[in-house]
C-alpha cells in the first residue's frame, strides 16, 4: 500500500488564515481488483468486500493473477486473502478456466471416493484414471494461438509442473468435452499414459464463482489444521497458500465500488483545537470515509466559517475577506486498523469557530468525543436516520453472544440498526439497565479510538457532549491502536477501552416502534 502524503496549501492575500490538508491514499485499485490496506481475518475481508465492493477477489485466468501482482507491486504487502476457501465437496475441476465438466471416460472402479488432492490421467487406452498429482510423466497441452489442435510433451513432470508448462505456452492442460476429442488427444499422445487437465479439491470462491483458475505455492496446500482460507503471497510471485481465517491479512477485493450518497453536517466548537480531524462515515467492517474536498474560509466579526465539499479537480474559493486556490485530487479510505484520517490543521482561528463539512460517505457521520486537546466537540446533523436521544428501552438489544468490536458492529448493522451510541444521562441509564443481563463483564459501544489523533468518537451519528468515562479512561488513558469502547455490565457501569479483539456482548438499537 502507498502511503502517500500531499500537503495543501491556502494561498492567502491576506494574513488571516493558513490552511493545511494531509491526504492519505488506503485503498489501491486496478482493473476489478483493490487491494486494502486493513488487516482482517478472513471473514472479516468477506464482509468488508461484499459491503463496500462486490466480494472477495475470484481470481480466473494468469491474466487476473497478473493483474493482481501488478496491483500490489508498488506496495508493501506480504500477502493478502483472496476469496478461496475449503468447501464440504470434493469435486472435479478442468484447470483450463472457465471450462464445462459434461464428458467423462473414466476406466473401471475410477475415480476413487477419498477426499484428497488428485489428478488425472489418461491411459495408452484413451480411458481416464486418478492418479497422485506428484508422479511424472508426460502430458497434453491445448494448443495456443500459433499451434492448432493439441501438444504433447514428451517430457515426465509432476501435474502441476505440467500445468506450469502449458501455461508458458500461453495455454494449459488439455480439457477434453467429447469422444472426438478425447479419441484426438489419445492420438496425440502416442499411446503412453499422459496427463490431462482434470484435477480434484475441495476448494470454492466466496462469491460462488466456478473458476478452476489455482496458482498454488510449491506443497500448497497442505491442509494443516484449521488452514480453510487462502491468501496470495507477493513475496513468492503471488502464490497462493492456505491459512487459518482468524489469521490477519490485507485483502482483495473485487467489483465496483457501491454507490454512495452525500450527506452534509454542521458541527460547532468554543474554540476550534490546533488539530481539527475531518468527520468520518463508517461501514460494517470498519471506519471508512471517503472524501475529496476543498477548503476555504474567512475571518468574520465572531466567527470563522472553514468549509469543505467534494471536488475533483483545482478550485478557486472566494469569500468576503480572501481569496484562496486549494488543489484536491485523492480519494480516502479510512480503515478499522489504525483509524487514519484526513486532517485540517488551523491556527489564528478565532473563538466561536464553525465549520461545516460535506462528504460522499456511505453512511451517517460520526461525532467526535473527544479532540487531542481534551474539547468535546458536537455534531448537528440532518441526516440523521434514527434519533437516539429518545429511544425507548424496548429498542435497545443486548446480544448475549461473545464477538469482536468489528464483529458486534458488522452484527448490528445487518440485523438493527447499528451498535449502541449514548449521547444523553438517559441514554445511559437505559444502556446500564440492559447490560446488567451480559453474560461478559463489558459490553460493546460503537465508541472508537483513534491513536494518530488520540481522541475517541463515536460511529455513527449522534448530538450531545454527553461522556461517563471511569477514572483513567478518556482523556486521561493511554491507548494502542485498535481500542474501541466499551461499558461495565456492573458497578459503576462507566465506559473503558479496551481491545476489539476482545469478544463481549454488545448492544445495537433498533427502529423505534
């Protein structure tokens, strides 16, 4: 992933204000494949895909593989999940992509019924056997571009070596859909037992794609325990390996990306802090925004307006007082890991400082808790689907299931609304009286951290300056990365942060009714 970092500068005509925007590049597409740049385990990578994108990545041909080494070639990323995973059913493949299986000529008593890698062959009698993929001998191409009909190599390798062949050739091993052509290639192979390109393992994409496209690392996969997913490995030329899922890796995903809607807000500080965050919108699998924007702003008798919006290209601002040039091109995705975000850095702003920000999110804004200079900042928004400040007890759903921060939030969103967000006295009590049933001694918010900044905020949208943080937490604590917030189930019933690896109860709010 390219950590890029382009600085912004207001060109001003008068001394009023000196503007900074930092943008970050998160996410890195090309073709139908983005890689970003977010360790998850695996289902976590599926369900940030299927939300944001299409699924994870099917990859079908050498071409899609090359695209996908291209994609990551400028990047640091050792591997990445692809969207390959083990399934119930050994099946049969043709490793010519894409290709029907709807001819057999299997001998007698074959295939066999254990369910383990094969491969298969064709004997000097044109009829088909299974066969253990590491033996060598020789084997048939399908013809490429410059050569009709089929090829046969007359050189002993294993099946894969064999396949490595053949795709050197721009092709791979014959696929064979008729007794003509199976008659063709018996006849090719000048009556020796040959391999063909038929191949058995359990393996399926998560999108339910069928391609028999692999691209195995050398004794992938092997199968150990609990290694059900796989992820490519760019160290090793992008081959593939298998891996446990609860593993953390970047991943790929593929598809356009979702459209999204714009939502505006307009939020209100005493006193703008020396380092002012953007607002972020949030997905089910993480803290994702997505925004270019321009700023511009103007000193005016008790108040400094500093506005930003989506923008393409270089644009001209003018306002009352001054006139500024911003140039703003990037796109950025804010992920779960580190929470990075795009910044406005201010000085000489005036007290009683407005700003308002319009982005192309997905999905509400968030609030800000808490800034580095410990100021609660609140957040007045239209857009707002679902008014927290009233929510009746029956609305609040504590889930007596142990998950991850992530795995609550992705959980909430799909079956409610979204995870819990407290903005009032009221509120909390309501909150205190449902955790006192938690099985988990702490229970999930949508309340996160960030580290880069040190403020927390929460995830979705919200008003009031409302905070019950116990003694410690807040802004007192020290955080790491990847700390999200969470409530007693008993005593004092404050918040306090902890790891979102963690697995606790949660609570998510429902549509009124």
């Amino acid at each position: 992933m390219i950590m890029t970092e382009n600085r912004f500068i207001v060109k001003k005509r008068s001394p009023i204000l000196y503007l900074i925007f930092i943008s970050g590049f998160f996410a890195v597409g090309s073709s139908d494949f983005h890689l970003v740049d977010i360790s998850n385990t695996y289902k976590e990578a599926k369900s940030y895909c299927r939300e944001i994108y299409t699924d994870l990545a099917t990859v079908r041909s050498t071409a899609d593989m090359n695209n996908l080494i291209n994609l990551v070639s400028t990047n640091t990323t050792a591997r990445a999940w692809i969207g390959l995973e083990i399934g119930d059913v050994w099946m049969w493949h043709w490793s010519w992509p894409d290709e029907k299986l709807d001819f057999l000529n299997w001998k007698a008593g074959e295939p066999r019924k254990k369910n383990q890698d094969a491969c298969a062959a064709m004997d000097r009698h044109g009829e088909w056997f299974e066969s253990d993929c590491g033996i060598k001998r020789g084997f048939v191409c399908h013809g490429n571009g410059e050569t009709s009909g089929h090829i046969f190599v007359d050189d002993t390798k294993s099946w894969r070596d064999a396949q490595n062949h053949c795709r050197g050739l721009s092709s791979d091993l014959v696929s064979i859909h008729s007794a003509e052509e199976n008659e063709a290639v018996h006849n090719v192979s000048v009556s020796q037992n040959v391999w063909i390109g038929l191949f058995k393992d359990p393996w399926k994409w998560s999108d339910g794609s069928n391609s028999s496209f692999r691209f195995w690392k050398p004794h992938q996969p092997n199968y150990l325990e609990d290694q059900k997913c796989v992820a490519a490995v760019f160290k090793d030329k992008g081959q593939w390996n298998d891996l446990k899922c609860g593993g953390k890796c970047k991943f790929v995903c593929h598809g356009e990306r979702k459209s999204t809607s714009t939502t505006q807000a307009t939020f209100t500080t005493d006193q703008l802090p020396t380092n002012m965050t953007a607002i972020l919108n949030t997905s089910s699998q993480g803290i994702i925004a997505t925004f270019n924007f321009t700023v511009a702003a103007s000193k005016q008798p008790n108040t400094t307006n500093v506005t930003t919006e989506v923008e393409t290209t270089a644009t001209e601002l003018t306002t009352p007082n001054t006139t500024g040039v911003v140039y703003s091109t990037s796109v950025t995705e804010l992920n779960n890991a580190t929470a990075e975000m795009s910044t406005v850095t201010a000085t000489q702003l005036p007290p009683a400082t407005t700003v308002q920000v319009t982005t192309d999110g997905i999905s509400a804004l968030t609030t800000l808790v808490e800034t580095s200079a410990q100021n609660t900042t609140q957040l007045s928004t239209p857009m707002s689907t679902e008014n927290t400040q009233s929510l009746p007890p029956g609305n609040l759903i504590l889930v007596q299931q142990n998950m991850t921060w992530i795995e609550a939030m992705s959980y909430c969103r799909e079956h409610h609304i979204d995870l819990i967000h407290i903005s009032s006295k009221d509120i909390q009590e309501k909150v205190a009286e449902k955790t006192k049933n938690a099985t988990s001694t702490h229970v999930w918010l949508g309340l996160r951290y960030t580290c880069n900044f040190n403020f927390w905020f929460w995830t979705s949208s919200t008003t009031g300056c409302y905070q019950n943080w116990a003694p410690g937490q807040g802004s007192e604590g020290k955080y790491d990365c990847g700390v999200t917030g969470a409530i007693e189930a008993t005593g004092r019933q404050q918040w306090v942060g902890l790891p979102e690896t963690e697995k606790l109860n949660f609570i998510c709010y429902a549509c009124a009714g």
